[in-house]
C-alpha cells in the first residue's frame, strides 16, 4: 500500500478530517423547528430557502458526496497504478493492472471514507440522522463512479504513452460526456434513429463514467458493462507493446 501513499499520509489525512469533524461538531446546528428552514453557523443564522432543511440538505450534500469520492479514489490511485502497467514485461503489466487497480481502490476506500466523516456529522447535526439512505447511495455510487474512472483512466493512458495527464484529462472529459448522451436514449427514436441503434448507444453509455448522479435506483445489472466493460478493455490494452525508452 505505500506505493499509493505513506502511513505517514494517511495519519495526516486521518487527522485534518477529525479536525474538521470537530469544527463541523462545534459550529453548525439547525435552527428552530417552527421557523423556516436555516441553519446556525457559530451562532448566526443562514436561511436556506423555501425547502424544508432535510431536502435542502441531502440535495446539496449528495452531489458533493458522489464528486469527492470519485475523484479521491480516482486521483489517489490512478500515478502508481499507471506506473504499473508501463512495465516492460507483459506478465508485470497485468500484475499491475489487476493488482494495482485492486489495490488502489482499497486505499481510495480508505481516504474517501475517511474524508466523508465530516460529512456525517453534518448530516446528524442538520437533520439527526448520521446515514441517511439517500447520502448512503450517493456514497456507494460514488465508490462505483470511482472505479470505473480508474479503469478508463488506465486503459487511456495505455493507448497514450506518452501523456498520463492527457489520458487522466480526457477520462473527466468521458465522465462529462455520458450525461449528454443520455439524451438520445430518450428522445433518439423521435429523431429519426432506428431501435437498435438507440440499443447500440445505450451500450456504449453504460460504459462510461456519469458525471450526474443516476437518479433511478442502484442494479447490480448495470455492473457488467459500467464495470466489467472497462475491466475487459483495460486487460486487452495491457496486450499492447511496451513503448520504446530512450
């Protein structure tokens, strides 16, 4: 685990979100129940809106929650497993992929859970509930969203030698460009598009990253393809040639 970071690292990451925990703890609380909905930060009220405090709370912090843990998880493992798969040898490459790739989401495990306790203790000192079911899906999804970035970050930078930051630029370019297709999943048939290519186009979209939260509920059909896609494609890019060095 220290190839993606010291233990030194993760006592300090663990600290700063303790410490921020503990501001979360101390200086935020709801406000009156009989009032509208606001919040106290160091005691000055912040009103909020129309929205009852529990929607406005777990709309903002969801969205949130389902960004930082894919980034942290993508960019906490994506230089050492990348690394890992520039081997020269084809075994060491796939060692890498696999391996690293395992491991690296372990450790982006770790680091974006850890990030999410302020996040919980916001949650309970908002609205009285650590864990509700809507953040608990964003985190999940968020886990998931993470990964599967990863993966097309690996399999890009294979197919670009040269540049890890293009591959790693163009695998947020991917996560932006899957909501914008779903558009045609929906309203393709109207325009013109036969059945089965609208079929074809959903394939391909689930195969990417989302960078908007999926609204429908979670199915672990979907896995297949947004994960075991990427997965397949990334261990065939392991099969091509290692680049020259000079």
């Amino acid at each position: 685990m220290d190839r993606f970071g010291s233990s030194k690292l993760r006592i300090g990451w663990v600290l700063v979100c303790l410490f921020v925990t503990g501001l979360v703890l101390m200086a935020v609380q709801s406000g009156p129940k009989d009032a509208a909905a606001q919040i106290l930060l160091f005691g000055t009220a912040i009103p909020l809106g129309p929205d009852s405090l529990r929607s406005y709370v777990i709309l903002n912090i969801r969205e949130t929650m389902y960004w930082v843990v894919s980034l942290v998880i993508l960019l906490g493992a994506f230089g050492p497993v990348s690394q890992w798969t520039a081997a020269a040898a084809r075994g060491e490459r796939f060692k890498g992929f696999f391996a690293g790739t395992g491991l690296g989401f372990a450790h982006g495990l770790f680091l974006s859970q850890v990030a999410l306790v302020p996040v919980w203790a916001l949650s309970w000192r908002l609205i009285g509930q650590a864990w509700p079911p809507e953040l608990l899906r964003a985190d999940l999804l968020g886990l998931l969203l993470g990964l599967q970035m990863l993966l097309w970050a690996v399999l890009l930078s294979r197919l670009l030698k040269s540049s890890a930051g293009l591959a790693l630029l163009l695998t947020l370019l991917l996560r932006e460009l899957g909501p914008r297709l779903s558009f045609f999943l929906d309203f393709g048939q109207d325009m013109g598009w036969s059945a089965a290519q609208v079929k074809v186009l959903e394939v391909f979209v689930r195969l990417l990253p989302m960078a908007q939260l999926p609204s429908d509920p979670f199915s672990p059909l979907a896995l297949p393809l947004s994960i075991g896609g990427p997965l397949l494609l990334g261990a065939l890019a392991m099969l091509l040639p290692a680049g020259s060095r000079k």
